[in-house]
C-alpha cells in the first residue's frame, strides 16, 4: 500500500518560459532599482516558481526557502569574513609600505587559505540549504552536518587533484561529490552517493591527448604549407598572410578543442555522479549526453547575444529545465515510509549560517 | 462545497489523502470518509500561504511544517474568506503596489548614489587628525628604510619645505628611494617625493611646484577623503580578493578627482608665490612631461595616471608667473645637487623592492 510506481522517467519539468517572464522582468527592475539588494527576492521568487513546476512523480516540489534568510546570510557573511579581509588589506597594504613584504605575503597566503576553506564550507552548506527548503508531499530533506569536515576535504582533496599534472582531478571531484551526498537526507532516509570516476577518466585524458594532436596537425599544416607558400605570386606577402590566417584559426581552434573536451568529460561526469545516487529505493539517473550540453550552452550563448544581454535573465530557468528534463528516477519510494526530516536545520534559526548560499559568495 | 475534495499531506508522513473539509469553530477538520482517517483541528489563522501557481494553490500551516492542503481551481464559497493572501513581490512591495515601490526604491538610490560619492568628502574633515596621524604612522613606518638621508640632502630638502610649507602643514617631508616620477601624500600629512622625480626634474622649481601640490592635498585631507571613499567602496562592493600589490597601487595612484586636483593646484601656486618662486618651472615641467605621454618614457606616466594632467592645469601655472616679479631660485645649485645626489649617496637607503609594482 502507498506505494508509488515509478512510470516514465519520475521528473518532469511543466513550467512555460511565458508564464515566467513577468517573475524576470519584474526582478530584473526590482533588482536594479534597489541597487542589487533585491536578488535575494528575486532568487526566491524564481526559485519559489521553478520548483513549483517540477513534478516528481504525481506531486510538484515546493521551494519555501524565503528572500529574508538569504539576505541576512549574505550579511553574515559580510561581518564574518568581509570586514576581517578588509582590515587584513589594510594591513598587508601597511607591512608592504613598511618594507616586511615577506610577512605581508603570510598574511595573504592565509587569507587565500582561509578564504579557499569557505568555498568547500558554503558548497556544502548550499547544497545543505536547499535540500531543507525543498518539498515533496509535505517532508523535506536536509542534513545534520554542519560541514566544517567538508571544508577541510575540499582543500586538500583538491590540491592532491592538482598535483600530478592534474591527473587526479576527477578522482577529486567524484569524491567530494559522493562525499558532499553522503551526508544529505531526505525525509529519514540519508542519499547514498556512490559516484565512480573510473568511467569519466577516458575523456579526461582528452585534455593531455589534445595537445600532442594539436601539436602534430601544427607540423603537418606547417610542412604542407611551405612549398604552397613558396609558390604563391605575391611572395613573402601573401605568405605572411596566410600564416595569419592559419595561426588565428589555430586559436579559436584550441580554445573550442579544450572547450569541448571540458563539455564531454562534464556530461560523462555529471552522468556517472548522479548515476550512483540513491535513496532507499530510488535510484537516480542524468540522461543528458554532450551534445545535449553542447545544445544547452549555444542556446545560451544565442539568447543573450541576440538580446543583448537581458536574455541572461532567462538562464536560470533554461538550465534548471535542462537539470530536471533529463533527470531521471527509478525504483520505488514507499510514501508511508516517508516520515518528516528530523534533521536540524530550523534549530538554529530560518537562515543565518544555513543561508551561506553559493551565491551571497 | 460538502463534497469538494482537498488532497491533503499531514507533514508526518508523505502519505498523500483526499480530504473533506468540516468547519468547526474558529477552524475546521479534514477527513478522509474511505479510510476513517480524521487529522487534527485546525485554526484557519494558522494556514500561510504555500503557493498558487495557475490553478494549483497551496496552504500550509505556521504550527505543523510539512502541512499541506491544496485544490484546484476556484476555492469553494464559505472556505474562500478564510484562506490566507499570498505574498507576490514580498511584503513591503506588495503593500505599495509594484510601481509606487519601484519608483520609492529608485528615488532611493538615486540618494545612495549621491551620498556615496559625496559623503567621503564630508565624513574625512570630521576624522580627528590624531587618529589619521596613528594610522599612517601604523601604516607607513620608516618606509621599509627607503628613506634616502645624507646631511646635505636633508638640509637642502628642509630648506625646501620651509619655503613652501612655512606653517609646517606637512607633519613629514621625506625623499624615497624610488625610481618613479612621482610624489605620494600618505595619512597623516606625510609628504613622500621619489628620487625619480628629483632625476626627472630640471630645476628645483618644479619640485617645489609639485610639493606645493602635495601640500594641498595634505591642507584639504584628499588622503583621508580616498581612504574613506575606498573603504566605503570595498564594502559596497564586498571587495573581496586582489593582491598586495593592487592595495599598495591604490594608496599610491589614489585619484582624488578633479576639483580635488585643482584645487591642489590652487595650493601649489599660492604657497610658490608666497615664497617667491617661478611657477613656469612647473608648467614647463607639465609640458615636458605630457608630451612624453607616448614617449619612451613609461614613468612619466606613474604622476599622469594619478595626476590627471591637462593643458587646462599647465596654462594655470604659466598664467601664475607674474611678469616683473624678483623670483629666486627654490634651492641654490649646491643645494640642488645635494638633494639629487641624496639616494645615490646614502649607503644605508634600502633599494627599490623590484622592477615596477
């Protein structure tokens, strides 16, 4: 009994771009007549109209996050970090006209550390903070990690990701994925993430490939090109001209090489990490392929180029669709097994150090 | 409206029921007639608002999260009076309307905007000097010992200085040994010239001209302004991240803007005057100097980024020269040489802490 059969692929995105243009508009005015204050509205707003639309199974998520917590989140993070690195600017600025520019230099290195702690520490915390103002048949998710351990993962499982050349970055990257999941619940039940790189590390290598390719068809253009050169009536002139040319279509041709790669060893990752995730029994599952990614990012790029710019309102609901359309869900939940989040969240007030949102960042 | 169906989530678990809906006092029951289940009175002042998106709306309930009751379409009569406004923009705007707000809000910012700019000016003067005096000594030190000293040095710059600062303003003059064409004002009204100005220029003069300029930004507390502006703005702004080397830049290529430079000038001629010196010197030296804008000589344009130089500023200082005036010289030649040969001859000077900043 109340059990819920998975049909379909569970997630379903059944928002219109025309019903969420008033919600944009209207922020984007908001937003820059307060001098930016009002994003933390916006954010909710959009948010609040998002996850209203999104359907998981038979129900819509709810979003009760509100505009208030992320705001004074973003507040604290001011006074906890803003005002210390502004006196420690200072105070850099002082050592330096002082002449102890080595002392200034520890200073700085332990502002950057401390600041690189904070990232892992609010990348927990956002996640942390969203998933206990998501709804579904009235129970939410959370955790009851605070995620200071996290912090300390996030540095130095990604400085051992950078050494090396670098080799071990998807290692890093899955395991604080799988790591950061680990520790999330929804309802009573905790997410088991169980993410492997393994997969992903064949298009990783693409990166160390592409360079000795590039490096090849360089000297293979080159050779070719030198008789052609030589033939040519206008001489050194039309020479230099054509080497402009090849030199310029190599850039673009190395930066949208490295472009693509990053876009493939992204989606094959992204597919792995939320393949590995479930919950009791439910199991997840990402559809989207590189050329869906690809599709995703050159609609951007087009949408804010033939806006000029305000099209960039409309992202965030073009990407949370992408997100959900290509979701997926197998498996099956029992809903009288759901029982409500005990997780602490609301303990320590609606907000505050909760509200570390990525984005007050 | 008997038989109108609520579904209906309990917040305990996410069983999902329809509901019927039985008033009773100043709430009402839900109940689910196929399963007997009945769940527990509720206030209608409890109920908050969720969401209505379309026809779909949303109520939940302030005493038990995870509440939920929601129907479709219109609600029925007798229920609709009770159930709760949702927010649209947030509070405070939805009370305005969303013109009356927007339009608030701009005026707002426009003050903001206004008082941002302004109000460093007006909050620097009411610094006590003392204060700025402890902050730039914390601040400035001894310069990292890259104060250039020799006995004669140090008497032709004191001669300097009390020709253009007789009432002492400047609580320090000193000489850096810095290959920049440049002279900074610091907190606490210390006044540093760099040795490359000194090799820069071609007469005592022009660095009297330059001194007197430094000295109005001392006499109006431009330093003081910049800090304040600057740390208004990296709060504003949540000026996290930089470097060092981007901090020390901004105290030393601190734009005070343009009236602030003007009026900089204003000093420098009229203290030049009382002195008795020429300011051709000085509006020679503006030329020289702004012709080299594309010059080889990239220093020149360490003083023109924070000084922005005009034509305007050099036919000041030429329309200063009084025709007929006993002018004398700001330093003898003994003295001149001294004060440029001071860096080179002062074993103790520490050198230029690298190639630019």
């Amino acid at each position: 009994m109340d059990q819920e059969r998975i049909g379909g692929d569970g997630f379903a995105f059944e928002g219109n771009w025309r019903d969420y243009a008033p919600i944009a508009f209207t922020n984007l005015l908001l937003t820059i007549v307060t001098l930016g204050i009002y994003r933390f509205w916006a954010t909710t707003r959009t948010r609040r109209y998002l996850w209203a639309n999104t359907r998981f199974i038979d129900d819509r998520l709810e979003w009760t996050g509100t505009g208030k917590e992320l705001f004074l989140g973003f507040l604290m993070v001011l006074v906890l970090i803003g005002i210390p690195l502004l006196f420690l600017q200072f105070g850099a600025q002082a050592l330096i006209l002082q002449g102890h520019a080595g002392l200034a230099g520890i200073l700085t290195l332990a502002a950057f550390v401390t600041i690189f702690y904070m990232v892992g520490l609010a990348r927990f915390r956002a996640l942390r903070y969203r998933l206990s103002r998501t709804w579904w048949h009235g129970i939410r998710g959370g955790s009851d990690d605070q995620g200071f351990g996290y912090g300390i993962s996030y540095m130095w499982k990604s400085f051992v990701g950078s050494i090396a050349l670098g080799l071990l970055i998807p290692w890093s990257m899955m395991s604080l994925w799988n790591e950061r999941w680990n520790r999330m619940s929804f309802g009573p039940h905790g997410f088991e993430a169980a993410g492997d790189h393994g997969p992903t590390f064949r298009r990783f290598l693409l990166f160390y490939l592409f360079p000795i390719v590039a490096a090849v068809g360089i000297a293979i253009v080159a050779v070719a090109a030198i008789p052609l050169g030589g033939m040519q009536p206008g001489g050194n002139a039309g020479r230099i001209g054509g080497m402009f040319v090849v030199i310029g279509l190599f850039i673009v041709g190395i930066y949208a090489g490295l472009g693509l790669i990053a876009l493939a060893f992204y989606a094959s990752f992204f597919r792995e990490a939320v393949g590995g995730l479930s919950l009791t029994g439910l199991n997840f599952h990402f559809h989207a392929r590189t050329r869906d990614w690809f599709l995703l990012f050159l609609g951007d790029i087009a949408l804010v180029i033939a806006t000029l710019g305000i099209g960039s309102i409309f992202l965030q609901y073009r990407h949370w669709k992408f997100f959900v359309t290509h979701m997926g869900a197998t498996g099956e939940i029992y809903t009288d097994e759901l029982t409500q989040s005990q997780t602490k969240t609301s303990r320590h007030g609606e907000g505050l150090l909760d509200a570390l949102d990525v984005g007050a960042f | 409206m008997p038989d109108f169906r609520f579904w209906h989530y309990d917040g305990v678990t996410a069983v999902r029921r329809s509901v019927l809906l039985r008033p009773a006092g100043d709430g009402f029951w839900l109940e689910e007639p196929e399963s007997g289940w009945t769940g527990a009175h509720t206030r209608w002042s409890d109920l908050t608002v969720i969401g209505a998106e379309a026809d779909r709306s949303v109520y939940g309930n302030s005493a038990i999260p995870g509440w939920r009751m929601g129907f479709s379409g219109e609600a029925p009569d007798g229920i609709a009076a009770h159930l709760p406004r949702g927010e649209r923009y947030g509070r405070w705007i939805d009370r305005f309307g969303f013109w009356p707000a927007a339009g608030v809000f701009t005026v707002i910012a426009a003050l903001v905007v206004w008082g941002a700019l302004a109000a460093p000016g007006v909050i620097a003067p009411l610094i006590p000097r003392s204060w700025e005096n402890r902050m730039g000594d914390a601040m400035v030190g001894d310069f990292g010992g890259r104060f250039c000293r020799t006995p004669a040095g140090d008497a032709a710059l004191q001669a300097l200085v009390a020709q253009v600062d007789p009432r002492h303003e400047a609580r320090q003059v000193a000489l850096a040994n810095i290959p920049i064409v440049n002279a900074v004002t610091l907190p606490g009204g210390r006044i540093i010239l760099f040795d490359g100005l000194l090799q820069q220029a071609r007469s005592p003069d022009e660095v009297a001209g330059v001194l007197g300029h430094e000295l109005g930004h001392v006499r109006h507390r431009d330093t003081m302004t910049g800090l304040v502006r600057q740390l208004g703005l990296s709060v504003v702004l949540g000026g996290l991240g930089g470097n060092t080397g981007a901090y020390l830049n901004g105290v030393l290529a601190m734009s005070y803007g343009r009236d602030a430079e003007s009026a900089a000038d204003g000093v420098a001629i009229d203290q030049m005057r009382e002195a008795r010196i020429s300011p051709a010197a000085t509006a020679a030296f503006f030329e020289r100097i702004g012709g080299k804008e594309e010059g080889r000589e990239a220093q020149a344009m360490t003083w023109l980024s924070s000084h922005p130089l005009s034509a305007e500023r050099r036919r000041r200082f030429a329309a200063a020269v009084k025709p007929g005036s006993a002018y004398r010289p700001a330093l003898d030649q003994a003295q001149w040489q001294a004060l440029r040969g001071s860096c080179a001859a002062d074993p103790k000077a520490a050198k230029f802490w690298g190639e630019g900043f």
